[in-house]
C-alpha cells in the first residue's frame, strides 16, 4: 500500500504565498512522476504541476512563472512553492504520485488539502 501525506494548505491573501508539501510512503520499489491537481467548486480536477523526469517538470499555464514544483527523491516527496497566490487558484490541491509496486504501476491520490486565496 501506497500513502501519501500532504501538508501546507489554508487561508492566504491575494498575492501571498504558500507552500504545499506531498510525502509518499509505504512499500513501493520506485515513484515516478509526481505531483499536484487542484479542484476548485464546480469545476473539473486539473493539474497544477507534475514531475515527470530528472529535468522536466509539467506546469498549468495558469499557474506558470508563479508556482515552482521541486523534488527530494531520497525521501519520496514534492514541495510546491506558491506565490502571487490570487483567488483562482482557490481549490482543493490533491498529490499525485505513480508508484512501482511489485513490478506494477499503479497511480495513487492524497486526501486534499484546502488552499482559500481571499481577495
């Protein structure tokens, strides 16, 4: 079994900052890409950022220039670092992560963490 904890997330002003923090454990051999989607009321989940190898990193243009996805592969985790926070990106902000378990890959969510942005 795959977990992953997120941590961060809250009320923040318009054009604050915020970080969002995604730690992956349990058994797994490796974890591939990883990263955030967000789920705003009324809205479809879409992705924020992804780390899909050493030297790329998929960003939302939405979130592009403002947000910085980075990765410590040692401990299995992900830190989004937000900034000119305005209240689009009010959502829930969901980890992602693919993990290799017994020779399978399998995608695996976080529970959510609110991210509110008040005008």
């Amino acid at each position: 079994q795959v977990r992953l904890v997120e941590s961060g997330g809250g009320l923040v002003q318009a054009g604050g900052s915020m970080n969002l923090t995604c730690a992956a454990s349990g058994s797994f051999s490796r974890i591939g890409d990883m990263g955030w989607y967000r789920q705003a009321p009324g809205k479809e989940r879409e992705l924020v950022a992804l780390i899909v190898t050493a030297d790329t990193t998929n960003y939302s243009d939405s979130v592009k220039g403002r947000f910085t996805l980075s990765r410590d592969i040692a401990k299995n985790t992900v830190h989004l670092q937000m900034s000119s926070l305005n209240p689009e990106d009010t959502a829930v902000y969901y980890c992602k992560a693919y993990a290799n378990v017994l020779g399978s890959v399998y995608e695996y969510w976080g529970q959510g963490t609110q991210v509110t942005v008040s005008s």
